[in-house]
C-alpha cells in the first residue's frame, strides 16, 4: 500500500511544471509560548507594508491563534477545507493593509493527518496561491509531526524562533538539529523577547557558534526582538504590535529584521520548488 501512494505521488510531481512566483517561508520554534504566532504575524505585516502580496498560513491547526491576535472572528478554517471540500479561497480572509491569511482552526490536530486524497487535494489548492503571492508564510505548530516536518522541509526559507529562557533555547537547538538530520535547508534565527540587546546578541552569537560546531552548519542570525510591554498591551488590545504602537521597541526592531530579511534574499526571484519539495518529501515518509 505504501509503495502504491508513493508511485502516485511521485507520478503527480511529474503534473508540476514551471516556476512559481511566492516565497515560503516556515516559522518554527522548538517549543510553545516564544512568541512564535506573534512574530509570524508582525513578520509579514512588515513585508506587506513594503509592498509585497502576503499570505498567513496558520498550519497549527486545531490551536491556531492568528484571527485572535488579529481580533477577528474567522469565517472559515482550513479544517472546514477539508471537512467541507471548499476552495482554498472561499478560506482566504482579510487583514490590515492588504494583508491576507488562512485561519488553523480549534479542534484535534488529527483532523490534518494528510492522507494521499487530501493531500493531492492540499497541492492542488496551493499551486493556485503560488502563482499569486509573493510571500507565504506558514505559522507552524510548535514541535513537529509528520506533516509538518515536510512543510518545513520544503519551504524555501524557515525561521526558527526562540527567547532567552534555557529550555527554550535547547528546545530550538533540538529542532533546528531535527532539521538538519533529515535535509539541509536555509535556517533564520530571531531571538524574542531579550532583556537587553548586548545579551541578546550574545546568546544568539553562541547558539549559532554551537550549531556549527556540532552540527555542522551556519545558521543565519536575523536580529533580536526586545522584551517589550507594548507586544502585551497589542496582544491584550488583539491588535499586531506594530500597528498598536509602530514606535515600540519590539516594532522597530522586528522592523530591522525584515529589512535584514529582504536584503538576504536574492534581487531576482528564481522561482519556488516548494510543491515539488513538499511531495517528494511525503512520498518518501
């Protein structure tokens, strides 16, 4: 039976052709409670403010909490995709400026499982949004199963998200080596919520020095995000930080970021093999 769904599988990656337009990126963290949802979320706020189509993928489906930082009440969920048969646009909904996003939903994270059905049915949606965005960024749920270890696999970029505490920094050193054990692929670092900027840099200098020596791999650091009580005045006001309060600290810095982002990626896009990648990656699981 597996080999059967790996010979259909394989047989429709040879049905995509061409390149696509959309960069995905892939925002991960070892463990929950970093932050990780809000700096996806603020992340391509930025880079829609610049101009670029923007689409938020919420893939921690069954915890999702995009909509609620957003403040908004989610007419459908990529759960009711599946349940319903929709089109991935009837699930698309509208934010600040321009900004788009697909809601995960509440319920049993079992009901993502992505048996071949849906997942040809999955890939086939997905191709429609990559001739169309520039950016897709999918929010993962913290930790990894077997679908999302894919997505993040396939991404063109991923972005691994941390805070100064002890057990989360080794958390993210474990998913980052997790990463890495199954396929190299391109790794940004954001440091949350740090005390002080020297210190930040510092524990990000030394978390990216121990991925080299033990793993073999440089690890690319974007910046650190400040401790900030206007990220939980925003959160408690359900609004993006850095339309809350734009002058903030945490803005400001997230705002560097993005820029550091922009200016890492090649002037030229090159186009994405993400739906290749991804469909690969499932016929050899």
């Amino acid at each position: 039976m597996k080999q059967d769904q790996a010979a259909k599988l394989r047989s429709k990656i040879k049905g995509i052709h061409g390149k696509y337009h959309a960069k995905t990126i892939a925002v991960v963290s070892g463990k929950g409670g970093v932050g990780k949802s809000n700096i996806a979320l603020n992340f391509g706020l930025n880079l829609s403010n610049k101009g670029k189509k923007v689409l938020l993928f919420d893939l921690d489906v069954g915890m999702g909490n995009i909509d609620i930082l957003l403040g908004k009440s989610s007419n459908s969920t990529i759960i009711q995709m599946f349940e319903k048969n929709m089109s991935i646009y009837d699930i698309i909904e509208s934010g600040p400026n321009d900004f788009s996003y697909i809601a995960g939903g509440t319920a049993s994270k079992d009901i993502f499982f992505l048996d071949q059905d849906r997942l040809n049915y999955f890939v086939e949606q997905l191709e429609l949004l990559l001739r169309e965005y520039d950016y897709i960024i999918f929010d993962m749920g913290a930790g990894v199963t077997r679908e999302t270890i894919n997505f993040i696999l396939a991404a063109d970029e991923c972005i691994a998200v941390t805070t100064p505490e002890p057990t989360s920094l080794t958390d993210a050193y474990s998913m980052v080596k997790h990463i890495l054990s199954h396929h190299e692929t391109s790794i940004h670092l954001i440091l949350n919520r740090a005390m002080k900027q020297k210190q930040g840099e510092e524990i990000i200098s030394r978390f990216s020095e121990a991925v080299k020596r033990f793993l073999n791999y440089d690890i690319h650091p974007l910046g650190v995000v400040p401790d900030d009580q206007a990220v939980t005045n925003a959160v408690l006001n359900q609004r993006p930080f850095i339309l809350e309060n734009p002058r903030s600290k945490a803005s400001e810095a997230l705002m560097k970021i993005t820029n550091q982002f922009l200016g890492e990626m090649p002037k030229k896009s090159v186009g994405s093999h993400f739906l290749n990648k991804l469909m690969n990656f499932f016929a050899e699981g």
